[in-house]
C-alpha cells in the first residue's frame, strides 16, 4: 500500500502521519498531481496497480472499515446547520465491507479476480473528462502556484474558476475552501468548510446542491 | 503542466503528462495521436500543437507571463491507458519515493487528505 496526502499545505498532513507510524511508504502530493494522473476528485480514493504496473481499477471510493461517524447519535439539541450536516455525512455510502471482500480476493487471485478490471474496462471505467474538467485542472494548478508564490488572495481567482468549470470536483473546492475558513496560525484545517465571503460555495450547502450526501462520491461499481 | 513559454523540452512534457514524442506522434501507453508540427527546428515541442492535438488546455495567466496546460481530453476519460504513470513523490521527510519501486508488487495507491 501506497499513501498519499493531497495536502498543499503538507504540514497540516504531518500530525495524521506520525499519529499513523505508517510502515507503508506514505507520500505528499502538495501540487495535487495525483489528482489530474489518476482522477482523484474526493478522498478516500483508490487506485490498484499489479505487478506489471498496469492498473485494474480506476480512481473510485475507497474504505474497509466503516466511518463511525455513519452511526453516530446526532445530538440534540444542535444548531440546525450543525444538525444537517451530520445527517449528510451519515448518508453518505458506506461500500467499506464489499471493497474490503474485493481487496483481498485481487490480493489472492490477482489476474484472475472478477474485480480485476481488463485495460480497456479501466479506461472506461475512469472519471469522463472533457474541456470543462481538463481546464479546471489547469486553473487548479495555475490557483496553487500562485497559492504558493503570492498567498490565498491572489490565488482565488483561479480556485473559483476551477470551482465553476468542474463543480463535482470536491478535491479542488475542499482544499481551497479550508485555505480560507481555517483561522490565521491554526495548526490543524478546518473541516466544516462553511460559509465564507470569498467562494460562493461550502461544504453543506454544495453537498446539498449536488443531491446530498448520498450522492458524495461516484458510485461505487465493484 | 505550469510553463513559462510555448515551447517545452520533450523529456519535461513526458515527465509532467506521460505524453513521450515519438516518430509516429505522441503517445501514451498503447496510444499514439499524430501531431505533425509539434516538434520544432531546435528540438523542442511547441506546446500549442501539442495542446490542440490532445485536446488540452492552454490557460493563459496573462498577469504572471505563465501557462497552464491541462490534462489530454483525447480519449475523453480521466486515463488515457490502463499503464500506471511513473510518478514520485515525497514521504514526510521529503525524501522522494517512485511507484516505480513497487514494480512486480500489487499496488493500492490510496488518496487522502487532512481537509
């Protein structure tokens, strides 16, 4: 297994590494390449390689254990964006024990393992790309440098064009929200990405737009 | 890809989008586009028709003098071909790790993030 953090800002994905003592190599995209080489748009995701270097699945949804937070007792008494919030994080899918069962039967049958995808199947099976998506990319990529080189400000510009061009993108919108509602000097980002004055979108509201939490990832086909 | 001119070194172009300039066009995998033109007289690409022969987009940042040249729409997928790219990236002390040390191993190449 191979990790790796789609963090910018690489330090915030420092604490969630050394807490995991991963004995895997666990790598940092900061310059989101992975997103753009296997069409990550959302986290978890996955790929699978074999041992010719060819992969047999494409980027998709992908857990083994199943989030506590899909269980969790919404408390009483929360403020109601609070309260709709969790409930679209519960409703999100929870495909953990199915991909679980898919993993290790490739583990064991390799090649021969029905949820080994053939070449072709994986191409197909891959996100759809087309000038909208791949100029998002390039806006995206554009947003980060000068994210890098000048400071959030200057890079909003390109983030909210990103934003626009490909909208089911959570990779690009969750990374440039939290530039924004994580308080100056915080050491950790902040998840809720809410409301903000500076990208017309947050968390819980294009969740919502998008269909809710069910609909958070692509559908999972094994 | 970020540039700072139109025109890019092949091994650079390569590197960045897995698209090598061959004799019989630009490939990828199994797949090859034609690109007749894309290869200047001083050996270098010229990234305009590169862009136009696999569909990628050119985005001007006119205030900084730099480009960025989106992913290849060609095939109209997120992946051209099922060959997983030779990429490396950094582990937490910034030392660099290639998939391609993984070779002859199952790999699962899982994203996450902080956010």
């Amino acid at each position: 297994m191979v990790t790796v953090a789609l963090d910018a800002k690489a330090e915030w994905a420092y604490p969630f590494i050394d807490a995991a003592a991963p004995t895997h190599p666990s790598l940092i995209d900061s310059r989101h390449v992975t997103d753009e080489l296997f069409g990550f748009t959302n986290v978890p995701m996955a790929v699978w390689i074999d041992e010719q270097g060819m992969l047999v699945r494409p980027a998709e949804q992908a857990t083994i254990e199943r989030s506590p937070l899909r269980d969790l007792d919404i408390p009483e008494g929360l403020p109601d964006r609070m309260r709709v919030m969790f409930e679209q994080v519960k409703a999100i899918p929870d495909p953990s024990e199915g991909y679980r069962e898919a993993l290790v039967d490739w583990v064991r049958h390799g090649a021969t393992s029905r949820f080994a995808l053939a070449p072709d199947e994986v191409v197909a099976r891959s996100r759809p790309l087309g000038a909208d998506e791949a100029r998002a990319a390039a806006c995206f990529e554009l947003g980060q440098e000068v994210w890098r080189t000048e400071g959030n400000e200057a890079a909003v510009p390109w983030f909210r064009e990103a934003h626009r061009l490909d909208p089911s993108n959570w990779t690009y919108k969750r990374q440039a929200w939290t530039f924004v509602t994580t308080p100056d000097g915080s050491a950790e980002p902040d998840l809720m990405q809410g409301p903000n004055d500076v990208y017309e979108g947050n968390w819980l509201d294009d969740v919502l737009a998008a269909g809710g939490g069910a609909r958070y990832y692509p559908p999972l086909q094994l | 890809m970020l540039l700072d001119s139109l025109t890019v070194d092949d091994g650079a172009f390569a590197t960045a989008t897995g698209w090598a300039a061959k004799p019989e066009g630009l490939c990828k995998g199994d797949v090859c586009v034609p690109a007749p033109g894309a290869r200047r007289d001083d050996g270098a690409l010229d990234v305009t028709v590169v862009a136009d022969r696999l569909g990628m987009p050119l985005v001007h940042d006119e205030a900084r003098g730099r480009w960025a040249l989106g992913p290849a729409t060609v095939g109209g997928r997120a992946l051209t071909t099922a060959e997983a790219p030779d990429l490396e990236l950094p582990d937490r002390d910034g030392n660099p790790f290639g998939l391609s040390a993984l070779h002859g191993r199952k790999v699962l190449v899982v994203a996450w993030a902080s956010w």
